[in-house]
C-alpha cells in the first residue's frame, strides 16, 4: 500500500509540475503572438534598414537578459557560484539560430503581415515532430510506439490544419502578402525548428538556476556577431529618433522574456507538444490584427481555425499523460 501511495503522490507532483509548465508556454505564446504585431505596427518598423531594427532586437534582449540574471543571482546566489554552462554541440546551435531568425524575421515582416508570418511558421512544430521521430522516438514515450507516431503526427498536422484554414481568407484578399516576404517566412520556418529543438534539448542540461544565463550569454555572443555581419554603426542607431529607438529595444526585450518563458516551460513539460502550442499564436496574432489593430477583416474561419488547434493540443496531452503512466508503472 505505500509503494503505491508514494507513487500516486509522485504522479500527482508530476501534474501539478506539468501544469505549471503549460501555462508558462501559454504566456510564451501571447509574447509570440504579439512580437509580429509589435515589430510590424510599432513606430520601430519605419527604420528603413532592417537590420537596424535586428540589431536593436539584441541590445534589448541583452538588456533584458542582464536583469533577469541580476535579479535571480539576488533571490539565490548559488547562480553566482555557477556561472559556467554545461558545453553542449547545442550551444552554437542556439548561438547561429537566433542570429538567422532575427534576419529573417525582420526582412519578411517588413513585406508581408504579421498573420501571413505567423501561419507559414505554424507548420513548424510538425518539422519538429518528424526529427524527434527520427533521432530521439526511444526517449519520448508518446514516440516509442509507431500506433502512438502517427496519432501524435495526425495530431500535429491537425493543429497546423487549424492555423492553416486562415489562408483561405488570404486567398479572398483577406490578409496582405507579398510572394518574396513569404519566402523569407519560409527561411524562418528553417532556423526556428532548428532554435526550438535546440532549447528543447539544452534546457534538459542546465539546472534551474541557470536558465537566465543561457539567453544572458546568447545574447552577449549574438549582439556584436550581429553587428558585424551586417556592418552596423551603433553611433547611428543612437541618433535614431527616440520612438523608434525605444520600441525597437522594447521588441528585443518582449522577445527575450519569450526565450525565458522557453526554458522555463521546456524543463517541465514535453517540449515538442509545447511547440505545437505555439499554433495559438495565431489565434492572438489574427485576433489583434484583426479586432483591435482592425489591419484585416475577421473571419469565422478563425473560430473553426481556433478549434482545431485547442483541440489537437489537449488531445495530444491526454495522449503523453497515458503514455508517460504506462513508462512508469
């Protein structure tokens, strides 16, 4: 009777751990959701060189990161003692990713809308559900079995679906593209699976204290690598006028507190069908756009859209807590 009670209260922690998790991945979500919006409505998007606006991206996000370590060092000063990372071949993954999808975010939102981004980076999780299959299905339970694969990858392409319907108002003139920033979408598509699995990965390595120092240190590396890829002059981006100059750091800020959210949510919950969360996105960036910044006509096929993608993420859940019951007992 004990080992049993013991059990059932370890499983019972392991719930109430998960759920915390998802509802940081849900406030991860909102931040990404959001970011397209900001970058592409917000006083930032009149600097005519984009990759002024990328390198103010990274003067915020280091910003941003240097108090997140400044404040977790002050509540537990073991982060002090542990200012090294595990080494990982994750590292300069994480390192070269972020400085690609930058680039490529900002080039395709300077010529597409937000929604088109979003929906085509909305097939990204399925990307990343066939490289966990194919290098890693003997450590995910729910991938171990190949009945459990395809449900899980019906899953998947069932919340792409969702998010996917909206080009169905694309296709009526709903929502303004461009052929070339869609290419340059696709191009984040790329560098953003490559990013997510790399976090997914190595935020199973670092312990908890030291996640703010993963963006921390990213951000340090990424910020004069940036700069020097694409020849910017720090002096001129200072004379920018004051608007854009502050929105353009606010944006690299609201984008690391979405890397934090990242890690802390990937340590507690499965991270690939955290990923595909991220098809919610959709539904804050077209709610928005669309009812607030009233930049393109609303749709019903938002609320089947909306459906489709809840839908999938609870069922693949239900799916995981199953499995994860049956490795353990």
């Amino acid at each position: 009777m004990p080992p049993a009670t013991t059990h059932d209260a370890a499983w019972k922690a392991r719930q109430r751990e998960k759920a915390i998790g998802y509802l940081i991945r849900f406030a991860a979500v909102t931040v990404w959701g959001l970011l397209p919006l900001v970058v592409r409505y917000s006083p930032s998007a009149k600097i005519p060189n984009v990759f002024a606006q990328g390198g103010l991206y990274f003067i915020g996000g280091l910003l941003f990161s240097s108090g997140m370590v400044a404040i977790r060092a002050a509540l537990d000063p073991a982060l002090l003692r542990q200012l090294r990372l595990p080494w990982s071949h994750w590292l300069p993954v994480l390192l070269a990713s972020e400085i690609s999808i930058i680039a490529f975010t900002y080039i395709s939102l300077n010529l597409t809308s937000g929604t088109h981004f979003i929906l085509l980076n909305n097939f990204s999780p399925v990307f990343a559900l066939l490289v966990a299959i194919v290098f890693w299905r003997q450590q995910i339970p729910y991938l171990r079995h190949r009945h459990t694969q395809w449900v899980m990858l019906a899953i998947f392409l069932l919340g792409s679906l969702g998010s996917s319907l909206l080009f169905a108002d694309a296709a009526r003139g709903n929502s303004a593209g461009t052929v070339e920033g869609d290419l340059w979408a696709l191009g984040a598509i790329v560098t953003d699976v490559a990013l997510i699995i790399a976090q997914i990965r190595y935020s199973r390595l670092v312990p908890p204290v030291q996640i703010p120092l993963v963006n921390f240190y990213m951000f340090l590396l990424a910020l004069p690598l940036f700069f020097l890829l694409f020849g910017l002059n720090p002096v001129r981006l200072l004379a920018l006028p004051a608007d854009q100059l502050g929105w353009g750091i606010a944006i690299g800020m609201l984008g690391a507190l979405g890397y934090h959210l990242n890690y802390e949510a990937f340590r507690r919950i499965d991270g690939f069908l955290a990923f595909l969360m991220f098809n919610l996105s959709i539904l804050i960036t077209f709610g928005v756009e669309a009812f607030v910044l009233k930049a393109i006509p609303p749709s019903f096929i938002l609320v089947v859209g909306g459906g489709l993608i809840v839908g999938a993420s609870i069922w693949a859940e239900n799916i995981n807590a199953r499995c994860e019951r049956e490795v353990q007992i």
